[in-house]
C-alpha cells in the first residue's frame, strides 16, 4: 500500500504541502531531550510527539542525522544540526551520524534550484574522511550504550539491485504523493529540470532509516524543516513495513534577524574545518553576530545555561558588544577548543582596541609581482575577502569604510604597492570588524 500521512498523527494539523508544517502548540514534555530541544529552540516539526516522549522517558533511544559528503568540509549552516545530536547525547540516548557515501551520489534536490555537480567515488570519501573529524569535537564517540556511531550509507545502498530495489521499496511510494513535495513542485514550476536520478533521493532516505532502525533500533529521524517531507515518509515507511514505533523532528531553518541565510557571509561559507576557515575567522562570525540573534544563538550553539543566556539577552547599547564575545568564546571553544578562542580572543583584541598585529589575524597571500607592480585597492579588497565584489569594496571605500594600515582610504582605486608593507605584511581593514593581513608569496 502507498505511503501516506494518517490524520492525527502529527503535532500540528495534516498539512496541504508534506514538506511545510510548523508547531501550533507547545505541548509540555516529561522527558530531558524533548524538554531540552523544546527550551533552546530547536523544535519545528515533530510526529507522535506524546509517543515519543514516552519513549525517551522509557530508555535509551537511538536517533540519527545524515550528512551527505558534498565538500569537505561542513558549514555553520549544518551546525544546529550537530547540535540536535549533541543535545540527544547529553540527555542520555544515542546519536548515529549518518555519512551520505550513497546518497550524495544521487544529489538532495531539496531546496535547490539545479542539480548538484555529480562527484567521483574518490571525491567522496576523500570529503568524509576531512569531515569526520569534526563531529569529534561535539559528540562522544564509543562502543557504549550512549556512545555516537558513525556510519555510511553506501553500506547498504552500494549494494541494491535496481530491480529488487523497486520491488522492495517502491511499491510503497506514490508518484503523486512525490510531486507534490515542495522541492519538486518548485523545480517544476520554474521549469528547472529534475531528473530522475534526483527524484529517487527521498526514496533512498527512507531506506536509510529503514536500515538504521533494522541495524541499530534507531527511532528518530532529525533534521531541518526542508526534510520534513523526507523524514515523514521514512517515519510511515518503519510503521508500515517493520510494524515499529519511528519518530520524526525537524528545526527551523536558520536565518538571522535581518533575514540572511545563516552562516552565508561575503567571503562564502563559513566553513568548520580549520584548514578552510581559521579559527581567528570563526571566532570573528560570532562577535559579528546581530544584536537581536545574540541569545538565540546562545541557545542554539553553547552549552551556556538559560539562566545565565537570559542575562545576557538582557544588555542593551554597547553592553551587548560583550555578550557577543561570550558567545564567540564559546561557540569556537565548542569547536577549535579553548586555547584557539583564547588566541583569537586576544588577536581580536590586539587588532581592534590596541590597533597591534598577530599571528591568528588572517592572511591574504598575494604573488609578490603582482604587489610590486600594484594592484587597484578595490580589487585587493574583494579578493582578500573584505568585500563580494569590487564594486562593493568601492562603496565601501567611498563609505570611508577600507583603511590601509590604519589609514582611510576613500579612493578604490588608489593603488596598493610593496612600498606599503610595513613589517612584511599590509593591514587591510573593512569597517571595525575585519582585518586581513596581505602578505607576499
């Protein structure tokens, strides 16, 4: 029989789109995790919600999140959801970190307006293997009860034949149901083409649940709002076919108080491995955090108690310029460790309220030629990050916000040469949040 939603069975109302349902009500929860989750924001969408807090009450509950190997490293962007396991940890269950060494194969076309580039086979392991060491830094690792597990679904995908597949699983999905998701109806309204290799992707991630539940007794499926529609076909899946209790809870998805996507900056992703973005440009992503976010984003990405997150949300004026160090110090602590917020604590400071230079500012590498010759301030300043684009860093500049080595420059185009180092490097600053140091190579 085909999969579809029973009545009732979620928190809030059946919806008329599968993919976009928020909560209507808060009901109150008896178990740590959900009360947790409930308390810091992290819940959108949840089914069975009484069922499964019985459950968390119950034992020791299994739960997953995957994450498909698109680049190699994650970005602030998948935070809240290494956060998500994080708190399921801390409550006493046991989180699965699911690596998408098959489903990235195929490509998610949630909430994308093309196909994503196909990668090789060696393209994505190499990307697991640079991502797996972040989750160390928030998760405990192990062969306990409540020990986190990592595993890859090329396990069991890898290893389907086409035809059984579609017996197996097939069967159990609608074509209507499918184009009815908002990630398909989107494609297709703009006339982007989808094609079937993508339009299989909520299949695969049903079965994905489906195997961790027979392997592991996994319940609970967790993971943005544009998952909904994924997660609730794996959760009817496990019902229907194993006859077991499965579970599903998503999060808002994240966007700060001036409606940016979060964790989108000028200079790109913002990006956890510390090879890809330094742990001095982290530290810098939070204390540039918006006034309205700070307390929110202290729920969301600190361990900061409530109590403590409240007094904070308190500040006003420039007190709140203080409360967003303590989130940087705490959110890069999480995952750099205590001695890189420390160190990019203190360049911050150094640079910013003493004007001096350190080792943890970041650098631009620029050929020395280049330098010798000159290069158009403008043009330094989008390629060393500053700014999007050189047309961006000449309004800047007209803004009286670029300085060469403390000095305002209000003329993009004025040229920056070698004679304008001064011990080895040039100061380049936007406005009175960022530095880069040019340096040439």
């Amino acid at each position: 029989m085909p999969l579809d939603i029973p009545p009732g069975r979620m928190l809030e109302a059946e919806p008329s789109s599968p993919e976009s349902s928020p909560m209507s009500a808060e009901p109150t929860f008896r178990s740590q995790f959900l009360r947790t989750m409930q308390d810091r924001g992290y819940i959108h969408q949840i089914t069975h919600p009484a069922e499964l807090d019985e459950a968390c009450v119950s034992g020791v509950i299994t739960a997953y999140i995957g994450f498909d190997a698109t680049a190699s490293s994650l970005h602030v962007g998948h935070l809240i959801q290494i956060m998500m396991l994080r708190r399921l940890q801390q409550a006493g269950h046991k989180p699965i970190v699911l690596m998408g060494g098959g489903t990235t194969k195929v490509g998610d076309p949630t909430d994308k307006e093309g196909q994503r580039p196909l990668l090789t086979e060696a393209q994505i392991q190499a990307n697991i293997d640079s991502i797996k060491s972040t989750f160390s830094r928030f998760l405990t690792f192990g062969d306990g009860p409540t020990d986190a597990v990592m595993v890859n679904n090329a396990d069991w995908l890898d290893k389907f034949g086409y035809v059984q597949f579609l017996r197996d699983y097939g069967v159990h999905f609608t074509v209507n149901r499918m184009l009815a998701f908002d990630s398909v109806k989107t494609r297709l309204e703009r006339e982007q083409p989808m094609t079937f290799l993508e339009f299989n992707y909520m299949l695969m991630q049903s079965v994905d649940f489906l195997e961790l539940e027979r392997k592991f007794g996994c319940v609970l499926q967790m993971g943005g709002s544009d998952q909904w529609g994924n997660i609730v076909n794996g959760v009817e899946l496990i019902r229907r076919v194993d006859a077991k209790p499965a579970f599903g809870l998503t999060t808002p998805l994240l966007s700060t108080a001036s409606g940016q996507k979060m964790g989108k900056t000028v200079g790109g992703a913002v990006w956890l491995n510390a090879d890809m973005r330094s742990p001095y440009d982290y530290w810098q992503f939070w204390r540039n955090t918006e006034d309205a976010d700070v307390g929110r984003f202290m729920r969301l990405f600190t361990d900061m108690p409530l109590d403590e997150v409240a007094k904070y949300e308190a500040l006003e004026g420039a007190e709140i310029n203080e409360a967003k160090k303590v989130l940087a110090n705490a959110a890069t602590t999480l995952l750099h460790g205590e001695e890189a917020a420390q160190h990019a604590a203190a360049a911050a400071q150094a640079a910013f309220e003493e004007g001096k230079l350190s080792a943890d500012l970041p650098t631009h590498e620029t050929p020395k030629a280049e330098l010798e010759a000159g290069i158009v301030l403008a043009a330094l300043a989008a390629d060393a990050g500053l700014a999007g684009s050189r047309g961006e860093a000449r309004r800047l500049a007209q803004g009286g916000g670029l300085r060469v080595n403390d000095v305002q420059e209000t003329d993009a185009n004025r040229v920056v040469t070698a004679a304008d180092l001064k011990d080895g490097v040039i100061k380049l600053a936007a406005g009175k949040k960022k530095i880069v140091l040019v340096k040439p190579v």
